[in-house]
C-alpha cells in the first residue's frame, strides 16, 4: 500500500511551545488510521497542519505525492484533503439540504453567463447536485431531516452533518477530528457502521483522532500516538495498546491512583 | 406554494406596479415611487453584500456616489448619452468595489464594518475637495435627462416622472433577475456558506476571499448603476446625497425587509421612502415613531419581514409533514 498522505519532521512552535515536534507519520491508502494521544498533545494542531488552517515552522506534507506544505484550506480541500472540526461546525442558518449543497461548490463550475441565462447544462448541473446531495443524506442517515433548519436538528445528527459536508466534496483522504465527541452509545454505533461505510463502499481513506478508545480499537487498522507534540509510536491496536510508553503518557510512570 | 398559486401572485404584483402611477397621478407620489425604484436597486445589492455573503458593508453610497458622479461628470463634460453613461457608471462602481473588495474583505464583523464606513467618509471627502472635477460642496447642475428614445412608434422623451417610474420598474425587475439568478445559483450557494461558517467553507474547498470579493464586487455595481439612474432623474447631484448616512439608510432597508432574501430588500425600499412621508403628519414625533417601529422590528422580527414570512413557512411546511 501506498502512502497516501506522509508527514516529514513537521513542527510547529507557538514561542517557545513546541506543539508539533518533528513528527514522521503516513497514512496508507484504503485503511483507516486513528491519532491518538492525551489531552493538549497536539492532534488537533497536526490536523490544522496537515489541512492548511496552519503553516508549519518546519516540515513538509506531502499528498499523493504532492508536497502540499503551507497550501491554504480550500486548496488543500480541492485536491481532495478534507477535514472535519473537534467543536461542532456547520452552516446553522440554513437547511440540511441546502447546507450539504454547500459542500459541493467546488465540483461545480457554472459559469455566469450560464447562470444568467439558466442554460440547459447549468439546470443539469444543479440537479446532479441534488440527486447527489440526496445520496449523501441517506448515506449518513440525515435524509428525513433534510428539510429542517440545521440549528434546530439534534446535536448527534449535527455531529453526522459535519461528516457528510465533508463526503460532500468528494474526498480521497478524510480527516475527522473526534466525531463522536457527545455522541450517546446509539449515536456512536451508528457513527462507525457509517465510517466503516466510508471505507468499504466510498473508498475513501479515514484519518481521525479519537478518544472514544471503543471506538478506535473497534474500527483502526492502525493507530498513531502522539505524546508533548512527538510521536511516542505507531502500529495495530492492540500492540500500540500494550505498549508501556503509551500506558506511561496516559496514565502516568508506575501506578497513581490520584491524579491531578 | 404551488406554482398557479405563485404565477397569479406575480402577475398580480405586475398589474399593480404597471397601473400604480395612474392611481396615483401627483407628481409628488411618483417621486416617492421613483425613489423607492432607486432604493429597490440599492437594498438588493446590498442584501448580496451583507445578506447573502454575510459582509457588513457601510460604505454602499460610496459606490451608488461613484456612479452619479461619473455619469454626471461624462454627461456634462462630454455631453454623453444617459444610455452610454449608467454602463459606463455600473463599471466604474464595479472596478472600484472590487479594488476596494480586494483590500477590505480580509476584516470581518465589526472591524470591516467600521473600514467599510470610513471608506464612505473618504468618497465623501473626495467628492467635496477635489473641486476642479467634482466641483465640490456646490455639486453638479445641468445633468441632462435621458436622450428621448422610440419605442415602436411610441416617443419616450423622460419629461414627466411616469417615464421614469417605467424605466425605474425596467431597472428594478431586471436587477432583481440577474441577483436571482446568482443568489440561486453555486455562486448563491457559496456564498451563504461563506456568511454561515467561514472556516467550515474553506475547509469544503472554497475560496472565501475570491467569493467574498465578487458578491462586493458586483453590489458595488449595481449600485453604481442606481447612482447614474439618480443623476439623470433628480439632474443635480452634491456629495451631501452620498454620505455615511445614506449607507445606513439603505442597510437599515435591507435589515427591515430580511436580509438573506432579495424580496425582503425591496420590500424593505418600499416601505422605508413611503412611511417617513406618512409620519409627517405625525410632526415633531415623526423622527421618534420611526425609530421605536425599527427597534421593535429588530427584537421580534430579527430576519426582517420576508425573512420571518419565509422562516415560518419552512417551520409550517416540517410541522405539516410531521403530522401527516
């Protein structure tokens, strides 16, 4: 298998905070890989590398053996590098249909005489969109809320849409930073069955970071640790599970009932 | 709403703004329907702005200025025709919107507003110093009316406001098709991705700032256009019409009407030169009326008439399908 994004010594440094630390890490095409680590070790700053919304202090990215470092967000996005956000980030004032329509905009290319005039490819255009869209809404089980304002939807199918905007795009690599943050039990089943989806039926190569460790062990092929901004290991689940250093940065050296 | 439903609501909006000038034949009523014309074109392509891509513009009399101006100066110094003057207007305004698109866009919220505002200052002060063109605070006279056209037979000279009002509702119905057109196209469609979640856009693959910049780009446009309709019906302009004020006029017109929609503005245009000459009777409480009317409606009906009106059709259309 190919790697379908690699990391080279990426770092970051806010001051003298060294976020990202020479990190070395590759995603393989076709498996779903999760980025694990304690609170404040720097995924979600990986993520913010990776997808542009930061630029490295040094490092490179490549993708599909592109070097992408320091693109902005909607370039890496159109070349097919897509992300989703830790806090809940979606199109609120809109409906769900519409929201998801959104997501497709760069895969449309009408131009404005054609819109003017209404043209025959441009109505063909927009009904592709909305075949598709429905597609997508039954795909991550939205579809019977597809008519509803997104701010008045429950919060697990918030959580739902965010992914779906992001198939929306037509990604080759999906990078989900913690979906099933505030999922209940159901919503976080229904979640997995639809990343596994992703990967079987889409093709699409998963990337996400985790702390639901249910979750990531149930659906990893591989899993990544990252510990102060390095990255502590890689491998299958359950010996990345084994491993004493992974024990150490979550629980800490030795045993210690109280933490604080 | 089905479609004979909606087909006779617009054809009876037609009949009534075609016979409208002929119910109301005093010269002092079609002044006020022209105006509210003029504002019509100004509040939609605000709406495109601030509505739609979510960029609260203060500086639109900048651009409605530019373009009074420059048909005025072109018509009285080279004695151009009105009909070669509002394009030249509408591109002049656009060129402007979009250098100055290029430079403001990267603020947002209050910070752009507040730019956006001093950039109308600036136009202003402009329009009042640079005396040899502008001629300054004394403004502009002489700007003369349309070149008289014929239309199969029937001769238009724009003598009287009827003519005016006629290719007002001319300018209104085909600016309002065009906005149509783009707000409900891709372009409508990155564009409100862009007012809901700027970061969330980017991520989706859009070039907020490409996005951001066209919707200012082309309102800036049409304002112009608006403008160079304004010099050639009122045939005097001084910098006092395109002030800061005015910028908030309009915006307070789209934010009335609803912002997210295109009927909203012009709804909002209509009403707003209509009911400050109704409130003269009211006198000195005139100035109060009006601004405890628009508080209120800022409380209770935050998305404007229209948008309120829509919002609950959705809301009704959910609850209908939940039950049946």
């Amino acid at each position: 298998m190919d790697a379908l994004l690699e990391a080279r010594s990426l770092s970051i440094h806010f001051g003298g905070l060294k976020a990202v630390e020479n990190v070395d890490l590759d995603v393989r095409e076709g498996e779903i890989m999760s980025l694990i680590g304690p609170n404040g070790a720097g995924k979600t700053t990986f993520f913010n590398l990776v997808s542009g919304f930061l630029k490295p202090t040094s490092g490179t990215v490549k993708f599909m053996g592109k070097d992408i470092t320091g693109m902005e967000p909607h370039e890496t996005a159109r070349l097919g590098l897509v992300r989703t956000f830790q806090k809940t980030n979606i199109f609120a004032d809109v409906t769900v249909a519409d929201s998801i329509r959104i997501g497709f905009g760069q895969h449309r290319h009408a131009g404005l005489i054609g819109i003017l005039g209404n043209s025959a490819s441009v109505r063909k255009e927009n009904a592709d969109v909305h075949e598709k869209a429905d597609e997508i809404m039954k795909f991550c089980a939205l579809y019977d809320w597809r008519d509803f304002l997104v701010k008045n939807i429950p919060y697990g199918k918030q959580r739902l849409l965010s992914v779906a905007l992001a198939l929306a795009t037509s990604p080759k690599l999906l990078l989900l930073d913690e979906p099933a943050t505030g999922l209940n039990p159901t919503e976080t089943k229904e979640l997995i069955d639809i990343i596994f989806n992703i990967r079987n039926k889409l093709k699409i190569t998963v990337f996400l970071i985790e702390h639901n460790m249910n979750l990531v062990v149930s659906i990893s092929d591989r899993l990544a640790v990252l510990c102060y901004g390095e990255k502590l290991t890689e491998g299958i689940p359950s010996e990345v599970a084994k491993d004493p250093r992974v024990i150490e940065a979550y629980l800490g050296r030795g045993f210690q009932p109280n933490v604080s | 709403m089905n479609k004979t439903a909606k087909l006779g609501i617009i054809s009876a909006a037609a009949v009534l703004f075609l016979i409208l000038p002929h119910l109301f034949t005093m010269d002092y009523y079609l002044h006020i329907f022209v105006m509210s014309e003029i504002y019509a074109v100004l509040a939609m392509s605000l709406a495109l702005i601030v509505g739609f891509s979510g960029q609260v513009s203060m500086g639109h009399a900048a651009f409605y200025g530019v373009g009074a101006y420059v048909s005025a100066i072109l018509s009285t110094r080279l004695g151009m025709s009105f009909w070669v003057n509002f394009w030249i207007s509408g591109l002049a305004a656009g060129l402007i919107s979009y250098l100055t698109g290029r430079l403001v866009l990267r603020l947002r919220g209050h910070v752009l507003a507040i730019t956006t505002a001093f950039f109308c200052v600036l136009v202003n002060v402009i329009m009042v110093n640079w005396i040899p063109v502008t001629n300054g605070p004394m403004g502009i006279v002489g700007i003369p009316r349309p070149t008289p056209i014929n239309l199969f037979g029937l001769k238009i000279a724009f003598e009287t406001r009827m003519h005016y009002y006629y290719l007002g509702l001319l300018f209104v119905v085909a600016s309002a098709w065009f906005l149509y057109r783009i707000t409900t196209s891709r372009l409508g469609d990155n564009l409100i991705g862009v007012r809901e979640n700027e970061e969330l856009a980017k991520s989706l693959g859009i070039d907020t700032m490409k996005n951001k910049v066209f919707a200012f780009t082309v309102g800036g446009a049409f304002a112009g256009l608006a403008g160079s309709f304004y010099a050639h019906y009122i045939l005097f302009i001084s910098p006092v019409t395109f002030t800061i004020g005015e910028s908030i006029n309009v915006l307070v017109m789209v934010i009335f009407g609803g912002m997210s929609t295109l009927l909203g503005p012009v709804f909002g245009a209509i009403l707003l030169s209509i009911l400050p000459e109704f409130l003269r009777m009211a006198g000195a409480l005139r100035l109060i009326i009006y601004g405890v009317s628009l508080i209120c409606f800022i409380i209770w009906l935050p998305q404007g008439v229209w948008g309120s009106l829509k919002n609950w059709w959705i809301n009704k259309k959910n609850s209908d399908s939940a039950a049946g």
